[in-house]
C-alpha cells in the first residue's frame, strides 16, 4: 500500500502544533512566576494543568463512547475528530484574552487545559491514522516522521513565542505586562481554526480499515471482550506515562543542574535546552528514512544524511537566534551513537525499544558519574535515545487490537499525564533535603528500565498472538 503523500503532509501539520505549545510553556512558566509572584511549584502548575488535560480528554472520550454504545470517533470520522479537536483548542486560546487583561492565573492555565482537551483528541486521532496510511510495515516509521515534523514545533515554538512576547530572543525574560502574552495565542487559535478547515476538505481518509493497518490478534481474539483484555495494550500504557515522565523530566530539570553544577543560569541555558528537544527530532529524522519507501540502498545513505539534516536544522535556528554554535559541534560525535543503535534495530520496535532504553540508561548514569560539559550532553543525548520510543510503544501496544483499536489510542493518550507527574517528582526528590539535582536522575533510570523490559516483553506477546514485526529487508533497509 503507498502512502498517499500530500494527505500525509495535511496530517502531520497537527504534529507541529503539539510540539509548538508543549515546548512554549517553557516560556510561560517563568513569564508567569515573575509577573504574577507565584511560587516555584505554582508555576508549574503550568505543566501540570497541560499533561493532565490529556488524560481527562481521554476519559471524556471513553465515557462519551460507552453511553454512545460505539466508538465515538468511529461515528464522526478521523479527520473530523482532529477537525474538532482543533476548534477546541482554539477555544481554548481564546482565554488567554481575558485571562491577561484580569492579570488571572488560573484563567490562564484553564486556556490552556482547553488547548491541550482538543490536543487530546487530535492524538487519539492522528497516530492510528499515520500507522495505517500506507504500507503497515512502515508504519512506525512514518509516526517517527511524524514525531519529527513535532520537533521542529518543539525547537522553534519558544523562540517564536519569546520573539512575539519580548520582541526579541534572550531578553532574559522580563517584560512590562502580562499583556504581551495574549496576541501570539490569538493568533495560534486563528491558525488552529484555518487548518481545521483545511482537515474537513482534505483527501484525508474519515474512516479506516483495522485490517489493511492493525490487525487483530489471531490468538483468542474473539475471547477479548475490551481493549484492557490485551496484555500489551496494558504494559503499554505503563510505557507511555514512564516514556513521556523521562522525557519532559530530564529537560525540565536540565537548567536547574546546569546552574548547580556548571554556573550555568536559566537564561544562558535556552541554547541547552533547544539541543534537548532538537535531539528528539534527530532521533526522529533517523528512523523515519524508512518511511518514504525508496530503494534499499538510498533508504541506507538517508539513515546518515537525515540525522545531520536535523542537527544542521537546529543550528540555523540557534544562529539566527544569536547563539554561540561553536559548543555544540562535537555532539555530532554522539549521533554516531544514535546512529548506530538505529542499525542495530534494523527497523523492529520491539527491538529498538529495548536497544534505546539501554542506550538512555548509559547517558543518564554518564550523566551522573561525569561532570562538566559532558555530564550535560549525556543528560542531553537523552533526547536521541527517546526521539522514538513514543511511535515504537505505540505500534507495539495497538498491534493485535482490531476493532478496538481506537479505545485502545484513547487509553494511551491518557497515560501523557506521566510528563506532568513524574517530572514533578524528580523535581520534588532533587531538594538538597532529598537526593539532590544529580542524584534526581535516577528516576529516569528506572523510567527506562522498565520501557526496556516492555520492548523486551512485548515482543514475546505479539509472537504469542500470532504477530510478527520482524525486521523489514525492504525497500529502505
């Protein structure tokens, strides 16, 4: 089956929009902690308010379907749902007016919890539909792309914000009114609403077949009376709330450690944290050479040449930026590493959850047991190792699932709120009282550990079922 490209492109326009918000509240938070006089854990709240909102998104849409007596998104059809996922987050956006000529905090984060209720159903939406948009083979690999096309959101949306906010780039974060902050949300709602128009009268498949993308599992599968029946849906969402946790934790407390123990402050350490995120789409770029189906022998050169695209992309945005490039040459040494793992998996996610889970325990505990510069791009080069992890869970924890494949989505959507959570914990444990900011990564170490046993353990629930994602020895291998 071949991809039908440009309705691929109008889907992954929706990725851009997650990564853009998500990595934006960075900007927010410390925004709202000086203009509003809040304390640490109220800004970030911020964070909190946002994940979580995945999660009630995700009951709404459980309860709604159960009362319907059908899968609600089934009813109105794929790229309806994101259609109206997008509406609602632009409802959402449109507090953000009020919110700051009322100088109210907690208007502000319910904007927010809004934009992320619509986010929710646009992701139960949206993964399926780019796993089964053309071969099912390669359809870890095309939400890879997808994840990359997130990242370029992620490394972008905070300069883009701080520009519209401050007029400027590392303007250390301070400004005259609150006020600032309502005109680039006014206008991300307008873009919300004109590619929700553009979603209705795209070629976008509204309905699909379970069968040319997800099979259902040949063992047992009509015993199964829910989604919750399947093992690896379950493991799964454990995966997801971990993987998101390690993620969002490990950059989150990056600037922290690096005023600590390098005396590097917040505001010198954006360049840092835009390599973080800018690592996942590199990760990302990688793993999606498969995606675009081209000859087994071009599919090896993109392998190299996509990774040093995304990094190149990265460093454009950080010279236009003003930033000092010249320290962060030599991690394009690390995405050898990368690189080589990648291989190693040769395009099986069971595999190469388990490979980059190991490979992330080794950045973390380098992290720890170095210091300097290098303990800071191992905590960094975490971002490589999770770049893919999201779409290898998700294949892993949908396959099998047939008709419940949708309810199944739902429930991992709302397993997101481990970004919230789990990052507050490793925040809370990184007290001087506790463990301390170094100490602290040991979270993340135990968040990787278990996602190294799930790639390990689903594997073998797949082989049980009859399923087999084998590695791929076609076109792009």
């Amino acid at each position: 089956m071949q991809t039908n490209r440009s309705a691929f492109v109008t889907l992954i326009s929706v990725f851009f929009f997650w990564g853009f918000v998500a990595a934006s509240n960075d900007i927010l938070i410390p925004v709202f902690k000086e203009k509003l006089h809040l304390e640490q854990w109220q800004s970030q709240l911020i964070s909190v308010a946002f994940y979580v909102a995945y999660t009630v998104g995700s009951l709404i849409y459980i309860v709604l379907s159960r009362i319907d007596g059908g899968d609600i998104l089934n009813k109105i059809g794929y790229k309806n749902g994101i259609a109206w996922g997008l509406c609602i987050s632009a409802a959402g956006t449109l507090l953000f007016y009020p919110a700051a000529q009322l100088v109210s905090f907690n208007l502000m984060i319910t904007g927010l919890f809004i934009v992320a209720l619509g986010f929710s159903l646009q992701q139960t939406a949206a993964n399926p539909l780019a796993i089964v948009m053309g071969n099912p083979k390669f359809g870890s690999q095309r939400l890879s792309l997808a994840g990359g096309v997130n990242n370029i959101g992620t490394t972008i949306g905070p300069l883009v914000v701080s520009f519209a906010i401050f007029g400027s780039v590392g303007s250390n974060l301070k400004l005259d009114s609150i006020e600032s902050v309502k005109v680039p949300y006014l206008f991300l709602g307008l873009a919300f609403l004109i590619v929700a128009v553009i979603f209705k009268f795209s070629s976008l498949p509204n309905h699909i077949s379970h069968l040319e993308g997800v099979t259902e599992s040949s063992t047992n599968s009509a015993q199964r009376s829910g989604s919750l029946k399947y093992p690896q849906l379950v493991l799964g969402m454990i995966a997801i709330f971990v993987y998101v946790g390690v993620e969002v934790s490990t950059a989150s407390n990056l600037p922290e450690y690096m005023r600590q123990y390098i005396g590097v402050e917040t505001g010198a350490a954006a360049p840092y944290i835009s390599l973080f995120w800018a690592s996942l789409m590199i990760g990302r770029w990688t793993s999606s050479a498969a995606a675009f189906e081209t000859s087994a022998g071009f599919g090896k050169v993109l392998r190299f040449i996509m990774p040093y695209l995304a990094f190149g992309v990265f460093l454009l945005v950080n010279a236009l930026a003003g930033s000092d490039l010249h320290i962060f040459y030599p991690y394009a040494g690390v995405i050898l590493i990368l690189i080589l793992a990648d291989l190693l998996s040769k395009g099986n996610p069971s595999r190469q959850l388990f490979i980059f889970s190991l490979c992330g325990i080794a950045a973390l505990i380098t992290g720890m047991a170095t210091s300097g510069l290098l303990s800071v791009y191992a905590f960094i080069s975490v971002g490589l190792f999770c770049s893919t992890l999201w779409p290898c869970i998700f294949t892993l924890a949908i396959s099998g699932l047939g008709k419940y494949t949708n309810q199944a989505s739902s429930y991992l959507i709302m397993m997101i709120m481990g970004g919230g959570l789990i990052s507050w914990f490793q925040g809370w444990l990184s007290g001087d009282e506790h463990m301390g900011i170094k100490a602290s990564y040991l979270v993340g170490v135990f968040c990787f550990l278990y996602l190294a046993f799930y790639g390990w353990k689903a594997g073998k629930i797949l082989r049980a079922q009859g399923i087999e994602l084998e590695s791929r020895s076609g076109s792009g291998h």
